[in-house]
C-alpha cells in the first residue's frame, strides 16, 4: 500500500465531509418540515440543499481526480494538494449556509486540487505513456 495511504485518508476525509453536508441537509428537512421528495422550501432550507448537492457535484471530479493523479504523478503530492480540498467545502457549506454570497471563499479554495488533478493526471500518463 505503501504511499496510498494518504490519498486513501483524503479520501475518507472528503467522504467525511459529503456526509456532514448530508446531515446537515437531513436535519435542515427535518427543521423546516419539508417532505420527501421536495426540495421546495424556505431560502435557509434550499442553502443546506445546494451545500450537499454542489459538494456531491465536486466529489464525482475529486475523487476521481485524486486517484488518477496518485497513480499518473505521485501520491504523496495527490495527498498535499488535495488537503485543501475538504477544508475549502466545509468553508463553502458553512459559508452557504449563512449566505449565498458567503460561500465563494471555500469555493475558491477547493477548486484548484480539482484542476490540477484532472489536467497533471493527464500531462503524467501522456508522460508516462510515451
């Protein structure tokens, strides 16, 4: 297993973070009393909605990303770069959570592991494979 332990700990990290968004939105259903499956509600509610969903959204290229990069360049730099990348969604979902305008910081933050995976995995197999 060697090196991959760390991305495998980001990993579960990011995994911990999706959740809390989740629980948080559950509870935010069960608050505002809004059945399934709507999604239909006050602004607060819709906010705790959009924090789960946009980080799900961010997850799918994250995830993926990280793996890739792992396995196209190196783990240990998948695994640092990648760190900022729960604390920029907790930034986010908190932030959101309050306001909308209040989310763009941990949206900046938790962009760039997103880029730099999906595009140096790329350079590194291309490398790699010739």
């Amino acid at each position: 297993m060697g090196d991959y332990v760390y991305p495998g700990i980001l990993s579960s990290l990011a995994l911990l973070v999706y959740y809390f968004t989740m629980l948080k939105s559950g509870m935010a259903r069960r608050r505002f009393e809004i059945a399934a499956p709507s999604h239909d509600g006050p602004e607060e509610y819709v906010r705790h909605v959009r924090a789960h969903e946009n980080t799900m959204e961010h997850l799918v290229m994250f995830l993926p990303g990280l793996w890739l990069f792992a396995v196209a360049v190196d783990p240990i730099w998948a695994a640092g770069i990648g760190a900022i990348w729960p604390v920029g969604r907790l930034m986010y979902a908190l932030g959101y959570y309050k306001a909308p305008e209040k989310r763009s910081i941990g949206l900046i933050i938790s962009m760039p592991p997103i880029y730099i995976f999906i595009l140096g995995s790329l350079i590194g197999f291309v490398v790699k494979a010739t």
